[in-house]
C-alpha cells in the first residue's frame, strides 16, 4: 500500500521528493564548506572599533591665559579727544617774578608766567574678524561658539598692543611709554641685585629707601613718607620683598610700616634685557596726576560686511601712550 504524501504533507507541513537531489554533484564531497571551518576574510582583519567613537569633548573651553595688563592698574587710564584726533597739547604753565627792596617811590619787582606747549602724537590702529558659515558649523561639531571666541581674541589683541603702548609707547611719535619717556630722570643702580643669594630684607629695603630718597630730592621737599604712591617692578622681583633682616622682619613690611600709603604693583614689563626695573611714582602733587594713560578711542567695533558665506568686522583703537605731566615725581632703579 502507497503512503498517502498529501496526508502526510498536511500532517507534517512538507512535501519534497526530490530531497535526493538537494545538494549538487561535488558539493556533498566539498568539506572546506563545512559550517564549522574559519573562512578566509575579504575584509582587513580588525579587532576594534573607530577611535573617535570612543572619544569625549568636553564642553568646557580651555583658554590659553596670556601675561596681564597692568599700565593702566599702575597709572589709570584717561579718554584724551576722540578717533578724529591726531595731536593733544597738554598746556604747562610756570610762574615766575623777582622782588627788590622796598620804597615808598620805587616801582622795581615783577611778576609774570611761562607757558609752554608739549604735544603728545595719536596711533591708530586695527584688527580684521572673519568667520565663514561652514567654519561656524565644523566648530560648532567640538562644541565650540567660535564667533564669540574670535570676537574675544579682537579684544584681547588691541588691549595687550594698548597696554605695551602704555609702557614702551609709539616709535616714530611724539609717542612715550612709562618705562621710555625720554624726559624721565636717570636710573639708579641697587646695592646689590635683590634675587642675590647674599642679599637679605635689609638690604633690599634700603634700596627703596633710597630710591625714596632720591624721589623726594627731585620733587624738592614736595613729598614725604605719608604721600600716596605706587612702587613698581616685575612679578618676579617682587618675591624678594619676602626676604627678611637679621630680626626676621622683611622687606614688605619694613616698606608698608614707613611708606604706610605706597601701594605694590607688579607688571613683567619691568624685566628688561638691562635687568630688573624699580619704580616708584607719585599718584599726584597738589590735585595735579604725574601721569596717566591716554587714549582717543577703546573697541570702536565697525560695522559688520556680509558676503555670500562669510562675515568680516573692523574693530580699532586709538593711544597717546602714557602722558607724564610730572616727570620728576617718577624715580626708578635698574640693575
């Protein structure tokens, strides 16, 4: 008796016959299609994943700090005319006379004044922000708001040019800084160079009080200990104001006991190629500032030029550099 093949298709859900013929001539034999072989690899051998996938971007910006600005901190900073001016005159005025002896009849004795006229010479001066729209979106994929970061370096580049205008000014001007203004007195040598091994508190405090000295000798009795002033020098000189005397006393509170109203102010400017720089100014005689920083104009931001895909900023600045008025209440030390 034959089997029922659509019984048994009903019942088990096939039907195939020709199951003999399943796998072609040769292949049945092939053994190096066995499931169970490693085949050979079209692709490179790898053992990992993409290395940016495993990278994190931190959120937080990281910023390059730069040295500080610390002209107008020492001196302050004043507005003198506008973007339009080139030249400022500073008006000087000395009185004079003599007297002679007394008479009922005589006419002899006169007064007068003699003014004079110094300029100061402006500088002008720019910088160019460009960004382009793609360059915006490719910093944006590192999380980084790059308009505002070039708009930050426009800033910080015309204030670190001003602040150096404010120490060393302008060449080819009648453009002075605070460390180079040709009408300032001649340095004083030190003792000895403070960062010296051998050279203890006393030491260095003697040097400012000479340095007080000879301040006081050129300002002709104007001044005294109790006067407002400023001593200056270099982050790195300032350290040896920690040395201490024989009773272990140091220098800075040697200085803050007998100049009580001078103020330290430190600046990396007053490291030069000559050696370390001391000064110590006067903050004004009589309501009359010794100097001051000027400039005519601070981030004049220009308007904003559109191209196709990009945008581009004038930003400009403007400095006279710093305009002693009192030249003789500036004492300085180098060496």
């Amino acid at each position: 008796m034959k089997p029922d093949f659509q019984f048994l298709a009903a019942k088990a859900g096939i039907h195939f016959p020709g199951a003999m013929d399943y796998m072609p001539e040769g292949v049945s034999q092939n053994f190096a299609l066995a499931m169970d072989a490693q085949p050979a690899l079209v692709t490179t051998s790898n053992a990992g994943i993409p290395a940016y996938l495993a990278n994190y971007i931190d959120p937080k910006v990281i910023d390059v700090i730069v040295a500080p600005m610390k002209a107008a901190v020492i001196l302050g900073e004043t507005k003198k005319g506008d973007w339009t001016t080139a030249t400022a005159t500073f008006p000087t005025v000395e009185m004079t006379g003599q007297v002679s002896t007394y008479g009922d009849f005589n006419t002899n004795g006169s007064v007068s004044a003699n003014a004079n006229f110094p300029q100061r010479e402006s500088y002008h001066y720019q910088t160019i922000t460009q960004w382009g729209e793609k360059e915006l979106e490719m910093a944006g994929l590192a999380r980084i708001d790059w308009a505002s970061k070039l708009g930050i370096a426009s800033a910080l580049l015309l204030n670190k040019y001003q602040n150096k205008s404010y120490f060393f000014g302008v060449s080819g001007l009648k453009n002075y800084g605070l460390l180079n203004d040709p009408a300032l007195p001649a340095s004083i040598a030190p003792t000895a160079t403070w960062s010296g091994a051998d050279v203890d508190g006393q030491e260095v405090y003697e040097d400012v009080r000479r340095l007080f000295a000879k301040l006081q000798a050129q300002c002709n009795g104007t001044i005294d200990m109790e006067t407002k002033m400023a001593l200056a020098m270099s982050p790195t000189n300032s350290a040896n104001l920690n040395k201490t005397n024989t009773y272990n006393v140091n220098a800075y509170d040697l200085i803050k006991k007998n100049f009580p109203n001078t103020r330290i102010e430190t600046a990396p400017e007053y490291t030069t190629d000559s050696g370390e720089l001391v000064q110590m100014i006067v903050e004004e005689i009589d309501g009359q500032e010794t100097a001051t920083c000027a400039f005519t104009e601070k981030m004049r931001a220009h308007a904003i030029v559109r191209d196709t895909s990009s945008f581009l900023q004038k930003k400009s600045q403007g400095t006279f550099g710093t305009v002693i008025f009192r030249p003789f209440a500036i004492a300085s030390m180098l060496g």
